[in-house]
C-alpha cells in the first residue's frame, strides 16, 4: 500500500514539473564597462515551458537606476536577447545587479524568473603612449611588467578551432586592470592552400604565406571568414588593437595567374614584360639595350612593372586596407590597426595599405642604436600617406648562432648554456634592451612594441622556441617604462622631429635592378645612416617618390649609397639640389653622371663587431670633418659614443643621449661576436643655440650647462648601466605652472582643470611640455581622472568626471611640472 502512495506521489510531481511553466533569464557578453564609456547589458530570456508566454517585463533596481525591458511574446523553447543600456557614470567598482522577469502563461498565471548580476565599472583609460607586447603568453605578467597591451588570439583559434568560445569572465579581467588585447589577424590554413601564387611555369611557390590575396574569389572567402571574427571582436572592448597579417608581404612573389595577368595589362596597357620572373629584376647589366647612364624612364615597362607589384599590384597593401575598413566598419569600440614589418619591402611608398600605424621589429644587436635607423626608414614610407602614425619595436630575443654559436668553445662557458643547451633564441642582453629603449623613444612614434614574451618570464615545462636565459632584462624594461615611458608617454609621442637637414637616399630602382635595399635591416645603405649617427649627424632616410613630390627644399646634405640606378624625375631634383648649394655625399656605385661633392666608400662589414664599430665611426667623423666647412649639425659631442638625437617644439629641444660604449661582457662576450656589455662614459654635448635653462625630465631637477649666446654646452658622466638621458632645454627657467579649478561641485558633473606652465618672466611656456595630474577622492583614494599629460600651445585643459555615487567632500587635486618637481595644490569641495 505505501509502494503505491508513493508512486502516486512521484507521478504526479513528475507530472507538474513536465507541465510546469518557466522564464529563465540568463546574461552574457559582457558584464565589465569602462567608466563613462556606453554599456550594455546583454540578457537572455529563455521560455523553459511548454507554452507560449506573453506580456514579459524585465525589471532591476541598484545604484546604477532603472534597468528595464520587455517582450510581447515568447514561444515555448524559444529564447531572445535583449539590449539593455547600463549606467556607467558610477565611481569604479562592483556592483550587484538583480533583475526579475514576470510573463503570463497560456491560462493566465503568473510566471516569473530571477538572475543576479555583478557588473563591474573598470577605470577610464587616460591619455598613454601604447606600450604593445606583441606575443602572446600570460597577459598579467606582461602588464604587471608594464606593458599597455599583448596578444589574444581569436582569428586564430577560429581558423583552427570550429567551436572556439569566447571567454567574457576573461576578457571582463583584463578590462578592470586597464589592459588591453591585440588580434592577430591571420587566414585560415585552407585558404592559404587553396589560393596560391603562381610561378611563370605555373607551379605555387614553396609558401604558405604566397597567398593570391588578388584573387576576387579569396577576398570574398576572406570576407566571408573575417566578417565570423569581427562579429567576435565587435563583443569587447578589451580587444582595441589588430594587426593585418603579419610578415605577409614581405614574402610575396610575382603571380601569373589569369587574374593577375588581365589586372596588370589593365593597369599599363601591356603584358607582364617577358624579363618578369621573380620580386627582383634582372640584375641592369642583365637587360639589353639598358640606359648607359643608369637613369631610367619612370614609364620603363620593367621599372613600372615592379612600381605597380610592390605598391598594389601583389595585392597585400590592398588586403591591409580592406582589413582596417572592416575593422573600422565593425568594431564600435576604440580600436586601432597596424601592419609589421613594414620597411622589410623595397624603398617604396605603399606598404601598409591605410593603417592607423605601421611598425617594424629589429634586432638590437651587434648595435642597439641601429633601431633608430629602421624608424627612420618608417617614417619616409609614412611620408606617402600623411597622417599615418609610426610604432618600433625591439625584440626580446637574439639568434643564437648570430651571438653565442651552440658548440662553440669559450674559456669561461656563461652558466645559461648549461640551462639551455639547446636553445635556438634566447633572451637579449639587458644592457642592449636598455640602450635600443632609450632610442626607440628618442625618434617621434606614437607606440613602442616588444616581441619574445618567453624570452622574458621564465615558464616552467615551456617548450616555446624562445629560451629565458637572462633574467635581468625584464626588469630592465620595467624600470625603463615606470621611470621614463609612462611618465613621459604624452609627450613622447607628440613632438616632432626637427626639419631634416641631412637625408639619406634609400632607391627603389637601385632595389629593383641592382639588388639593393636594406629589407629593413641591413647592407651598406643600412650602416650609412648608422655612421652618420655616430657623427652625430641627424641622418633622415628618404624615398625617391618623397624627392619627385616636393624635393629637396631645406635639405643641405643628400647622401646616396648604392644608388646605382635612379628614375629620370629623381635624377634632375638632385642635380638642381646641386646647382643651388646643396651638397651630394655618394659612393663609388653612383650614377654616372652625378659627381658628388664629397666621395665616401662603401663598407661591407667583417664580422668583427669592433672593428665594424670603429670603422663606420670614423667613416662618419671623416666625413663630418669633410663637410664642415659648409655644415654643422645642431647637435655635436666630444666623442662617437655619445650619441644624441634632438626633437623640437616652438623654443625646446627635447635632447636625447644614449651611451652606446660598449665591451665584450661574459653573457655573450666569449664568443666575440657582440659588445654587449655597457661601459661608463663621460663628455659634452654641444647644441647649437643658447639656453637660459636645462631640465633632466627623468629626475625631473635643474642641470648644470653653459651658453655663449650661441651655443650651449652640457656634461655627461654615465655610469654603467646607466646609458640614457632626456633633457628639456629652454630659453629660460619655469616656475610653478597656473592651475584654474572651480572651488566646488556636485556629484555627476565635469570639473573644468585649466593648467598653464610658466617661465620665471611670467611667459607662457609654448612648447609642448610634460605635466602630471593627480586626483584624490575624499576617502583619499587616487581616482581614473589622474593622469600623466602634455600641455600643448601653451595649456592644458582638463575634464574632472566626478561619478554619479562620487565621495562627498574634499578632493585633492596636484599637478606637478615634470621637468622642474614643482607642485601646485588645490581643493575641490564635492556635495
């Protein structure tokens, strides 16, 4: 008898639940907003029942106001999202949110559903130079390190992972702490297959990355695939940042498919020219009837052919600039696009397509200052886009059979070849990452990238191509961004380079039919500008378009190495720079009939990195003691190894100098291919103008310097590892900058900060110049409206964002000129 009450019992509880009637509500997306950003809630209603439910009301109450939503009707099984705007006007913080759902069933009862939400208020970003760790590995050491953003894969994963899931837990973390992600942007492995370039005896080419980005049916499986990823991309705002395939088209090759073929005859009117075989001409003493002057016609049918490949014709740059529309077009967040190595191609305006930056990596060794030289070559392929930003990039990493060979033998074996036999790239020499630092920083880009995240963090049971095998350059590079990048990021990104006054010819058409070209990262033309620094020179590189466009107005020194073959136009600009006083600095390989006015020789380096060194210093003194008589450069020191680079604005000099003495150290020294070790160095830097003050913007004090009315003259003692400076030279000395501030406000509004650095004449301080804002709440706490920040023409205005549920009472605001420490308090009263 009970067996069958029981029974009874269960049937008929089963029966209610089977029939029962439920609104589920659930959220996804994301659940973290930055500050004053727009939010938005994504919740699910999900219909558990059997039977439609109408009339659903969606309601919650917390600090943040009203949440609300509805639904007419909803079927049984079925489920919808809704939108739903969050107030993100609140103090940063976490929040509890709980909505309930109510909804009529088929008999007219009441449903209802409930779900509790955390929503987090994470920190506005403010003004920061991007600081890019471009790997990916564990996101919170490279931001504990000090770095603004790394890599997250999502194209990736969807090109190789069908059912990736994106983790919005994980990305709501790293929003809170102000990181931010970069995409690596990259083809699905079939694609690359089934579109490939094709040689002239129609045979794919032995690459992967040869993709047919030209071909109408790629782009529009491309599209169709790229379309999926922003659809995921488009969800988060920790994701700001896309790279457009990276190392891509510097692999490229001509392709002779039908489409390639039709799209060139298209473009010149004629076939591909029959000499037409690879990404580089015949060598000019190959080609019949070829000019005896080596000066070309810019409507040479073999000099147009390469013109259109490397500019649109391999379509890479075409593919870089439909990624960043799409982007653009999907991606309603901050965002922004960049495109690496950009300079490795031929010296010709284009790579890149219309990113927002383009970047390029080098490796900081056997001479660190030799990144300079590689952002130099960025900035006149930026010339062919006015308006695009610049990023360098240095990487963590060295070759090792370019530094300490495996198997090579060494009296004093250093202890991380013992720990990593094996190892094929290992980390780079601490003092080489701080000297390629401190000259990243010196040219004017908007960003600095880093690359080797395992060559930094050591990871246990890593079986990553990039060894740890040093630990002392992460905290190189950590001091490095506390001490001089964040404090000084707005400023460093913002000041121009002076008017060039000696420039270095880098020549496409000696690329394409003599084999030149640096590729970004090497040969004579290279170490030209290399010397040039040594000497203290100031060398800008230059493109041959940039000479054809606007020539060469405000230049006094063109110098020309293996500049073999020039076009016609070029040609003339330099002969007329000529005939109006400019001076002609070229190598034995010039044109024939342009005579410089002083001869250099060009140099192919031994391999002994001392040697080189000191061959290319002199090389440079020799040649700046020849010029002298006719120029001087703006910046000059008593010795080669104290290198400077000056930046302007109205009347400062942002003066740079790095030590680059360097010694065989025992990390790679043994082997005697690197000085990676710095040595202490002292001397003078001579600028040519006269200051009425000089200000160490890392110590943030007054140094010591003396001027005659024409020159002005300061002294450097560095000790070793100290191998870099930064001084703000000005005609006069700063006092305490004006700050205006309301004296009080209510909670929800904007508080105007008006700041006006000052000289001691009571002047405004023009120039761009480096301040710091810091705001405390009345609970003392250092609230997302401080920042580090640069006054332009003469101020700086600043909105105070006070919250919604902002901290009644007296809040603290101090800014501090940077150059000088001086500091200037003021209340504000917050009811």
């Amino acid at each position: 008898m009970m067996k069958h009450i029981c029974f009874s019992l269960f049937v008929a509880f089963a029966m209610v639940s089977l029939f029962a009637e439920g609104l589920g509500i659930s959220t996804t997306g994301a659940k973290a907003f930055v500050r004053n950003d727009k939010g938005v809630l994504h919740v699910v209603l999900r219909n558990d029942g059997t039977k439609a439910l109408t009339g659903i009301k969606l309601d919650g109450n917390w600090i943040g106001g009203h949440v609300t939503g509805a639904l007419d009707k909803l079927e049984a099984g079925a489920s919808k999202e809704l939108v739903l705007p969050v107030e993100t006007r609140l103090a940063v913080g976490k929040y509890d949110l709980e909505l309930q759902g109510t909804a009529k069933a088929a008999d007219g009862a009441s449903v209802t559903g409930n779900c509790k939400v955390q929503i987090t208020i994470a920190k506005m970003l403010q003004d920061r130079i991007p600081i890019v760790m471009n790997d990916s590995g564990g996101w919170k050491d490279a931001h504990n390190l000090g770095f603004t953003h790394s890599i997250d894969y999502i194209c990736y994963f969807l090109a190789r992972r069908p059912n990736f899931k994106l983790s919005y837990e994980h990305l709501d973390n790293v929003l809170v702490t102000g990181h931010r992600f970069q995409e690596q942007i990259c083809a699905p492995p079939e694609l690359m297959k089934k579109y490939p370039r094709l040689d002239k005896n129609g045979n794919p080419y032995n690459s992967t990355r040869n993709m047919d980005v030209s071909n109408p049916e790629f782009l529009k499986e491309w599209q169709a695939f790229f379309t999926k990823a922003m659809g995921f991309a488009n969800t988060h705002p920790a994701f700001e940042t896309y790279c457009t395939m990276s190392e891509s088209h510097d692999n490229t090759q001509p392709s002779f498919t039908k489409y390639t073929k039709e799209a060139f005859k298209k473009y010149a009117g004629y076939d591909i020219p029959v000499e037409i075989d690879s990404r580089e001409a015949p060598h000019y003493s190959s080609i019949k009837n070829f000019p005896i002057s080596r000066v070309i016609d810019e409507e040479d049918r073999i000099f147009k052919f390469y013109t259109w490949f490397w500019k649109e014709g391999d379509g890479w740059n075409n593919l870089y600039s439909f990624i960043h529309d799409m982007v653009k077009e999907n991606v309603k967040h901050k965002n922004w696009t960049f495109f690496d190595p950009s300079v490795r191609v031929p010296p010709v305006w284009g790579s890149g397509g219309k990113v927002d930056y383009i970047s390029h990596w080098t490796y900081a060794y056997p001479d660190p200052i030799r990144v300079g030289v590689a952002t130099s070559e960025q900035q006149a392929m930026a010339a062919g886009r006015p308006g695009q930003k610049i990023m360098n990039m240095t990487q963590n990493i060295a070759y090792r059979s370019q530094v300490a060979p495996k198997g090579a033998k060494v009296s004093k074996q250093p202890s991380w070849v013992n720990d990593e036999p094996n190892a094929v790239f290992i980390t780079l020499a601490p003092d080489l990452m701080r000297e390629a630092a401190w000259t990243q920083i010196s040219r004017h880009v908007q960003g600095i990238m880093f690359h080797g995240h395992p060559a930094l963090f050591k990871v246990p049971n890593s079986k990553h191509g990039y060894r740890f095998t040093n630990g002392e350059t992460a905290g190189v590079l950590k001091d490095f961004f506390a001490r001089v990048v964040k404090p000084l990021g707005p400023v460093l990104k913002s000041v121009p380079e002076r008017n060039p006054e000696v420039m270095v010819l880098e020549s496409f058409a000696s690329s394409v039919f003599a084999g030149r070209g640096t590729w970004g990262e090497r040969g004579w033309e290279y170490d030209a500008s290399l010397m040039m620094l040594w000497a203290n020179m100031a060398p800008r590189v230059i493109y041959e378009e940039k000479i054809a466009r606007d020539g060469l107005d405000g230049v006094k020194v063109l110098v020309m190495p293996y500049c073999d073959v020039l076009p016609k136009t070029v040609y003339n600009k330099i002969l007329d720079f000529q005939k109006k006083g400019g001076l002609v600095v070229a190598d034995e390989y010039a044109v024939p009939g342009i005579v410089p006015d002083i001869s250099i020789k060009a140099y192919r380096r031994t391999g002994d990195p001392r040697k080189d060194k000191e061959t290319l210093q002199n090389a440079g003194l020799e040649l700046r003691r020849a010029l002298a008589p006719y120029y001087s450069p703006y910046a000059s020191t008593s010795n080669p190894d104290l290198v400077t680079w000056v930046r302007s604005s109205d009347k400062a000099d942002y003066l740079f100098v790095v030590n680059d003495k360097r010694t065989f150290g025992d990390y790679w020294g043994q082997y005697g291919l690197v000085m990676e070790k710095g040595v202490s160095n002292s001397g003078t830097v001579t600028l040519k103008r006269n200051a009425g003050a000089v200000y160490d913007l890392v110590e943030h004090k007054e140094v010591k310097f003396s001027s005659d009315g024409n020159n002005t003259t300061m002294d450097f003692a560095f000790n070793a590892p100290d191998n870099g400076r930064l001084y703000l030279v000005l005609p006069e000395k700063l006092v305490a900058p004006s700050v205006k501030l309301a004296s009080k406000a209510k909670r929800g509004e904007n508080v105007a900060l008006a700041i006006e650095p000052r000289f001691a004449s009571g002047k405004a301080v023009k120039s761009i110049h480096p301040l710091q804002i810091e705001v405390k709440d009345a609970n003392g706490n250092v609230t997302d409206d401080s920042k580090f920040a640069a006054s332009i023409d003469g101020s700086c205005k600043h909105n105070i964002s006070l919250p919604l549920n902002a901290a009644v009472g007296s809040w603290n605001i101090t800014v501090t000129d940077l150059a000088t420490g001086n500091a200037v308090a003021k209340t504000l009263q917050v009811k």
